[in-house]
C-alpha cells in the first residue's frame, strides 16, 4: 500500500513540475526585461546602421507606439488609447483571436515595425528567432505564438501606413542645403566637411506639438567679431573652454559626446567609431529609470513611448531652428579669425549650430521622465559603459539634462546662447508633451 501512495505521491510531484516547466513562457511574457531587451537590440543596431540623431529618433519612436497600441488593449482600463492624441493615427485595430497574448503580440509590433526602419534586418530578425524559441521551450503554446504573432502582424501593418504619411519619404528627394557664403552662415566643418544632415527635418510630421515652428527660440546674438561684443564674448569662451580645461570638464564632454559617426585621420590612413545617438542616450537612461522603480512590462512599454514621441518632437523643433538661422559653428570662426591650429575636444557634428539639439531633446526627455518618476529620481547612468566610458551620477534626471547641455561648451561644439535657449526649448516642448499626451487613465 506504501508503494501505490509513493508512487502516487510522486506522479503528482512530476505533474506539477512538469506544469510549473510549461507555464514557464508566461513569467517570462510578463518581465519587463523582455522589452528592454527588444529595445537594446533595436539601439544596437541603430549604432551599428550609423543613423543621424534625428532619423535615429524616428526608428526608436514607430516601433515604441506600435508596442504601446498593443499594451493598451490588453490594459484598457489603465491606459488611453493614442489615437486622436498623435497626429493622423487611427484607431489601432482589435484582436480577434482569445489566444493572443499582448506582450508577445507587442514585442512582435515593435520588432517588425522597428525592422522597416533600418538596414541590418538579420540582427533583428534573429533577436526574434532566439526570443521566440526561448518562449516555445518555455511551454509556449504554439495556438498562442500563432495568434499573438499575427495580431502583431497587423497592428505593425497599421503603424507603417501611418508612418507613410510623415513625408520622411518625400524629404529624402529634396535638394542639398547651397553653402551660403557670408561668414554669419553655417560652413562644412572638419576633418570630413560633411554636407548638412537632414536641412528638411522640419517638414517631417509632428506628434503632438502643433507644427515645427511651435515654440521658435530667441533669435540668436547677432554675429559680430568686434572685441567686447556679446557675441565674441561667446566666441572666446568656446575659444577658452571647447578643448576641455580640466579633466572634469572632458569628462562630461567626453561621456555626452553620442556622436554616432566620428572620423579619425592618421596620416593617409582615415578609421571611424560608431556611438549611440544622443536620444539612444536618453532612451538608455529609460531603461535605467523603469529598472530602478520596479516598472511593469506595460509601464516600461509606456515609459519608452513617451521618452521617444519627446525625441522625436523635440527633433524637429530643433531642426526647424537650426535650418532657419543657420548660425556658424564655433569651429569654423575660431580658425578662420584667431587660430587656425585650433580643434575642439569633440568632432563638430555636420549641421548648424543654433539652438543645441543635446540641450533641446535631453530637457525635453528629463520633463517626460520627471513627470512619471519624481523631480528627486537620483540614479547611476551606466549607458556609456558599453562604449568604453565610466557612468556618472545623477540627482535628476534635470540634473542630468543640465549637464548634457553644458557639455556641449566643454566639446567646444556650441556657443552658450545654443546651449541656454536650447535648454529653454526642450523645456517647452516637454510640457507641452506631459500636458497634451495623457495615457494613463
């Protein structure tokens, strides 16, 4: 009699485990840490592509949605819908299929969607084979990889024919910005003088600020070489400080540098490094944020959409400026008027330089993560440690966005008025976007 009670001890003992095996898939569904896997597959290769800081933001910002879309269906009751809160998107379409799991279904969107955008399809691709086989050895059904992959298939469908719609398409046949000649003008800048990257952003399609041009900046000091002008005050201290006066200063140029292309010429011998752009940086802090609070799958998801519709507004306000006042870099100037053997700390990026693009997109994206996770969030900022540099701490995420901006003197890349204006920009944008964006409920 002990042996039938032992053996049928153990058969329910074997059963359970088996169905603790099988039910694997749906713990690892739910982790937060599948996502965040998804997105630094995403920003690898977005290194790995060399996208430029305002494209990069568009390919962090399509895929976010189409996750966000999917994640709201499966929390109705906690989150809003984004139609008719993002310009011309319609409502995502509902499953029809009780199978579907919404996170696979999200991380699916995001994949699919995301892969549209870049260059190196394979690397993400096989990021979804990995993933998925993990699920199936997990206990993921196949009825549910089946339905949740194809309700992905669908709402990516919906995105990228949203997408279509920016005029992202149409921009890439407009003509070359014509190198004006006035000193004043924005110059092609060493070692590569690269032509301007991207001088029709500001038609692209904006999210939720009401058009490009919503919140145009001061106008910039007047240029003016005169000693004891506002301007040459400005121009000195670039002169002064954009080579890194102590190594605090090329610290935090060095660490906020995100230039996603950097030449280097030895000889006849040219190489480049590839880094994260500076909205991958901010995407980078997210992921720190939602980690260190404990986040949700659904309000990591959440988290991501909001840091990245902030970029991709934030962008394309910053770039309706630049293209507008076309201000010189300080670069250019310095060497043409007091040293032609002069170089800044950092590469200057190929495009003008009014306001700061850092200052804009990092005080917009410190809004949006203040809002959802306090003023006083202190946190480590591990981000650049995978490209060879020390993380630095933070009392805030202002904090931090503050030095993200200043940096930008110390790489000698801007004038303060950049800097300062930007800052005030970014600001703007950033309320706007808290303000008008309302996901949850």
């Amino acid at each position: 009699m002990k042996y039938i009670l032992f053996g049928m001890v153990l058969s329910c003992l074997l059963v359970l485990t088996g169905c603790k095996q099988n039910n694997a898939y749906k713990e690892q569904l739910q982790d937060p840490e599948l996502f965040h896997s998804a997105m630094s597959n995403l920003t690898d290769v977005i290194v790995y592509d060399i996208f430029s800081p305002p494209v990069a933001s568009r390919v962090y910002m399509y895929p976010s949605v189409a996750a966000f879309s999917i994640i709201q269906k499966a929390y109705p009751d906690k989150y809003n819908s984004l139609e008719g809160q993002l310009t011309d998107l319609n409502a995502i379409p509902k499953p029809n299929n009780e199978d579907v799991d919404f996170h696979l279904a999200s991380i699916h969107a995001f994949t699919v969607v995301g892969k549209h955008f870049i260059f190196s399809e394979q690397k993400v691709t096989d990021f979804q084979n990995e993933t998925y086989k993990k699920l199936i050895d997990s206990g993921l059904p196949k009825k549910t990889k089946k339905a949740s992959i194809e309700y992905g298939e669908v709402v990516a469908k919906h995105i990228l024919e949203w997408a279509k719609g920016d005029l992202y398409n149409q921009t890439r046949t407009y003509p070359k910005y014509t190198i004006l000649e006035d000193d004043k003008y924005w110059k092609p800048t060493p070692p590569d003088y690269m032509d301007g990257i991207e001088p029709h952003w500001n038609k692209i399609r904006t999210l939720v600020l009401d058009s490009a041009n919503q919140y145009v900046p001061a106008p910039p000091i007047e240029i003016d070489l005169t000693d004891g002008s506002a301007f040459k005050k400005q121009l000195m201290e670039v002169y002064r400080k954009g080579q890194g006066r102590d190594q605090e200063s090329k610290d935090i140029a060095s660490f906020w540098d995100c230039n996603p292309y950097v030449s280097h010429h030895r000889g006849h011998a040219m190489f480049a490094t590839k880094k994260i752009t500076p909205g991958g940086h901010w995407i980078g802090i997210t992921k720190i944020a939602t980690k260190k609070s404990n986040s949700s799958f659904d309000e990591t998801v959440n988290a991501y959409t909001h840091v990245s519709v902030a970029l991709f507004d934030g962008f394309i306000s910053c770039w309706d400026e630049k293209w507008r006042s076309l201000v010189v870099r300080p670069e250019t100037l310095i060497n043409q008027y007091i040293d032609e053997q002069w170089v800044p700390l950092l590469q200057t990026p190929p495009f003008p330089e009014y306001t700061s693009g850092h200052s804009v997109i990092s005080r917009a994206a410190a809004v949006i993560l203040t809002n959802l996770y306090g003023d006083d969030f202190g946190f480590l900022d591990t981000t650049e440690m995978e490209y060879g540099l020390p993380a630095r701490s933070f009392n805030s995420f202002y904090h931090a966005s503050e030095e993200a901006a200043v940096s930008r003197l110390y790489g000698g890349i801007h004038y303060r008025m950049a800097i300062d204006e930007g800052v005030t920009q970014g600001q703007k944008v950033g309320e706007f976007i808290v303000q008008k964006m309302q996901t949850k409920k």
